[in-house]
C-alpha cells in the first residue's frame, strides 16, 4: 500500500554484457531482503544461498559453481540502521581469557564481515583458504594484534603503578561521566579519531 515490497518475491535478472543472467528468490519486508534468499542462474542452478537482515547480509552466506560444488562460505553481520551500535567485550591486559567488562561502538557500514570466511576448491571441496573477521577488520586470533579490535577500558583503576600516570592525563570531563552514567545500560559508541588506515 504505501510503495514497499512485501512477501515473496523473484527477481529475474537478463544476461548483461557477458555478465550471466540470474533469479533470485526470497522475502522483502517493508521493502528490505529479510530471512534465506536463494540465487538460481537461468538454467535453475542453485548458485548463492544468503540470508538477510534489515535488508543487509546477515549470518552464514555461501556461493556454488555451475555444477553446485561449493566455492565460499562468508559470514556477516548486519547493523540495524535504526542502531548503528554494538557491544563488544573489553578483555583484561593481564589476562586475555577474562572480560572486565563491555563498550559500546559505533559501528561503520551496514554489512560487516565477521566470523569464519573459507574458501573451497571446487573440484576436491576441501578448504583452501580461511580468514577470520572481527566488525570489518581482519582478526589474527592473537590477542597481542587484536588489540586494536577491542576497546580499552579507561575506568579500569586496577593497573599497574606505572600507568597511574597516563590514567591521570586522561580523565575524563564531568559532561562525559554524565553521559556514560545516563546511557550505562545502552550501546555506546565509537569515536573517529581522524585515522585514514587500519
């Protein structure tokens, strides 16, 4: 009624400039891919199965040859655009298996890579290739190189004398107690810091 696509739908798509044609078939809510979409090349092949959330790739996606032997497997991450903020764990220096506690981040995008990516070679269909993402960036599984995917804990007053120090400089202003103590049970965020790279 108001323009947006609801229900099951197909979408065909024509072969275009040496770019194969396809179908595709799934559920649109308020006109947003939501739930299982499976992509079929026009002789009915399956070639993709992904899922969908808030009209963004969400979870377990995997894509097939022309005689359906599995090539990829992604894993996704949707971000709500109505909440574009995630919980991560804050992990201990010391103790990298223990979680002090949680922070709130922004997140950039609206579909992510996280989780277990593989690559498979069709003719043996064993994994060739496998990398692991943590919110768009690459994680190495070491906790000394991800440091950089989980947020510091500032108000941790537990730390060595040495960095007694640095905690003082970076006290932070009463606004921005105020503000963690109002949202202490919400998402928080991320700032930019003007960085350009990883």
């Amino acid at each position: 009624m108001k323009g947006k696509k609801q229900g099951p739908w197909v979408i065909h798509v024509d072969d275009n400039h040496g770019e194969r044609g396809y179908e595709e078939e799934g559920y649109f809510l308020n006109d947003k891919r939501d739930g299982t979409w499976r992509q079929y090349s026009l002789d009915g092949d399956l070639i993709a199965v992904e899922n969908y959330r808030w009209g963004n790739k969400d979870g377990k996606c995997q894509y097939y040859s022309n005689i359906g032997d599995l090539i990829r497997e992604e894993s996704w991450k949707a971000v709500n655009p109505d909440n574009p903020y995630d919980t991560v764990a804050v992990y201990d220096v010391n103790d990298p298996t223990k979680i002090v506690g949680t922070q709130i981040v922004k997140l950039e995008g609206f579909t992510l890579k996280h989780g277990t990516w593989k690559y498979y070679d069709p003719n043996s269909g064993t994994i060739t290739k496998t990398e692991k993402w943590f919110l768009d960036k690459p994680a190495t599984g070491d906790s000394k190189n991800d440091d950089d995917l989980k947020p510091l804990d500032v108000t941790d007053n537990s730390a060595k004398k040495s960095d007694t120090a640095a905690k003082k400089a970076m006290t932070k202003p009463q606004a921005v107690l105020d503000y963690e103590k109002k949202n202490s049970g919400k998402k928080k965020i991320k700032v930019r810091d003007g960085s350009t790279s990883y």
